[in-house]
C-alpha cells in the first residue's frame, strides 16, 4: 500500500529556522557517532524544493 505524500509549504523565514534545527541535529548525531543519512536526506529536499511564487492583487 502506498503512503500518502504531504506538501508543506514554508515562508523564506520558516524554512531558514527548520534548516538551522536539522543543521543543529545533523551536529548531535555526529557528535554522538551516528548515521545522518535520513537529516542529510531532509536537508537535500528543502533546499532543491521550487518556492511557491505568491500574487499579490491590486
């Protein structure tokens, strides 16, 4: 059975903060001597994802 796809869509500040958290944990797993497979993973999508263009009326 497939898994549903979700789309989130994040502001430029609301991206910036999530790529510093993933940042912050990617740093804690290295830290401990983990895989960061799945945050390096993360990490790659949000920064390829297009940006919603917005349009402003009149």
């Amino acid at each position: 059975m497939r898994t549903p796809k979700f789309h989130v869509y994040l502001t430029t500040e609301e991206k910036r903060l999530l790529l510093n958290a993933l940042i912050d944990e990617k740093n804690l797993l290295i830290a401990n001597g983990k895989y960061t497979d799945a945050v390096d993973d993360l990490i790659i999508k949000i920064t390829k994802a297009h940006q919603k263009r917005r349009f402003l009326s009149a």
